[in-house]
C-alpha cells in the first residue's frame, strides 16, 4: 500500500484527465470494500471520512489504524480524508490521528471569516505534508434546495480567489451539484467553472456525485474537477443489501458477517461504476 498526501493523486489526476473518486466511509466494511475494490482495478482512492463518521468510529486515529490495516496488503495508492470539518480543532484533531488530507469547511461562514480559518487550517497542515480542501459556496442537500440551485448558494468566483489564496490545495465548488439524491437530473452550470477557471488555478472538487450524469461528470474533470465526491450511492448499497439480507432471514442464525458480507459485494458495483465515471482504474503506478 502507498498512502499518499491527497494532492499528489489529485496532482496526477489534474495531469492525466481523470478525477479521483472519494467514498465515504463508515465502518470497516466500507473501507474494505472500497480499498479491495480500487487494488481490484488499480484505481488510486481516496477514503472519506466526515466527522460524524469518524465520531462512529470512535475517533481519527481509530480510522487511520484500520484504513491502514485494511489496506497493508494489498497494492493500492490511497489518501485519508476528513470531509467536511467545520472547525479549526476538527481538522488538527483528524491531522493528529494521521489523516492525509482534511477539508476545512468554512462555507457558512462570512468569506473573510471562511479564508482565516482556512488559513490556520494551511499552516498547521503544511507543516504536517497533510493536504487541505476548501469550500465556497453552499454545497446544500437535494431535499433542501433542490436540483435548481438559487445564485446565493452557487460559488462565486471573486469568493473562490479569496480563499485560493489562503494556500489550500483544491477548491470544493458549489455549481449546482447538491448532496443526497437528486429529484431531478442536475444541470452542472459549466458557465461558472469556466469563470472560476480563469482566476483559479488549483483542481476543483465535485461534492454530491451521487446520480450526477457521466457526460456532465467527465465534462466537469476536462474543466479541472480532479476529485469527486461520492457518499449517498455507497451508503445506499450498503444499507439496502443489509435490509435485502435481514429480510431473507439470517436474523435467526445471528449471522451478523453475512450482511457486512453483502454490503460489501452490493458497495463493490457502486465503487467500480463510479471508478469507471471518473475514468480512473488502471490509473496506478
Ligand atoms: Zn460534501
């Protein structure tokens, strides 16, 4: 196994024309399915973990202990991501349990506010060879606002220089993606990426992958989206084959492995099609 800085895959990604997918995470059988998975299709990965899914956990260095775990076998290039962190101390907590890569998720906040704790976030992480994702815009939930995105909630460009120039590494963009799935297909608005592409020059980030269409998807990674986000597809499969499994009566032979079993084989489909969207297997050194 090679565990990466989150920027060097993203840096090879950018170069090569494809994006890296990152699936959230939430337990050991997540991570195995999607690690066994990426080594299956030589696919460099990145593992997401949102706080709450770290807290589920039990904690950072919880997380790290069994991605790496998971993946000392196996021939894989790979990153440790905290998604989402909404404060300063979140991200040091997940850099200190050895997480590669952290997202400073300042977005609710006032742009000025947003870009000085993302900068805070930059020099502890730096100094640590840990990546950093910023946000700009609000990336909302599909049953919140819909797939018709306001202009509020989209990414403005003059926003996202101010907190390129904090240092982080790749930009999270709000154009018209959302998290959860969509109730109608999303229209990505390719209009601003362009302007956001001529003042900024880090890769860009599509949170809310899940059901956005594969030509949008690989129009959105040849405008410089080198890594795409992907937790409600996975969860779903997960959590359906557990259901699917439960209802096929294990229940009364207590055969708790053979629904994380299940979930596995159903995630595996879900990691490869999306591996396959952003163009990646094969893509390992
Ligand atoms: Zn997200």
């Amino acid at each position: 196994m090679t565990l990466h800085p989150m920027k060097t895959l993203m840096a090879d990604a950018h170069a090569g024309g494809y994006a890296v997918p990152a699936f959230n995470c939430a337990n050991l059988e997540m991570i195995q399915c999607v690690l066994r998975t990426a080594a299956e299709l030589r696919a460099p990965v990145i593992l997401g973990i949102h706080p709450v899914e770290i807290a589920y956990m039990g904690s950072a260095s919880i997380a790290v202990a069994i991605a790496r775990g998971v993946a000392e076998d196996l021939k894989v290039d790979f990153a440790i991501h905290q998604d989402h962190g909404d404060s300063v101390e979140t991200c040091i907590r997940s850099i200190r349990g050895g997480f590669t890569s952290v997202m400073y998720d300042g977005s609710h906040l006032p742009i000025a506010q947003n870009a000085a704790n993302a900068r805070e976030v930059v020099k502890i992480a730096h100094a640590c060879g840990v990546t950093v994702e910023g946000e700009v815009g609000t990336i909302g939930m599909t049953d919140e606002f819909g797939t018709k995105l306001e202009n509020a909630h989209l990414c403005d460009p003059e926003m996202a220089v101010e907190l390129a120039d904090t240092g982080i590494d790749c930009l999270a963009v709000a154009i018209g993606n959302a998290h959860g799935f969509y109730t109608e297909t999303p229209e990505l608005r390719f209009d601003l990426v362009e302007e956001i592409n001529k003042r900024v020059k880090i890769p860009l980030v599509l949170h809310g992958g899940t059901g956005i269409p594969r030509d949008q998807v690989q129009q959105a990674i040849r405008m410089g989206v080198a890594k795409m986000n992907v937790g409600t597809a996975l969860r779903y499969a997960f959590v359906k084959a557990a259901a699917d499994t439960i209802a096929a009566e294990v229940v009364k032979d207590l055969a708790l492995m053979t629904i994380g079993t299940a979930g596995i084989t159903a995630g595996a489909d879900v990691v490869r099609d999306y591996m396959d969207i952003c163009m990646c297997a094969g893509r390992s050194k």
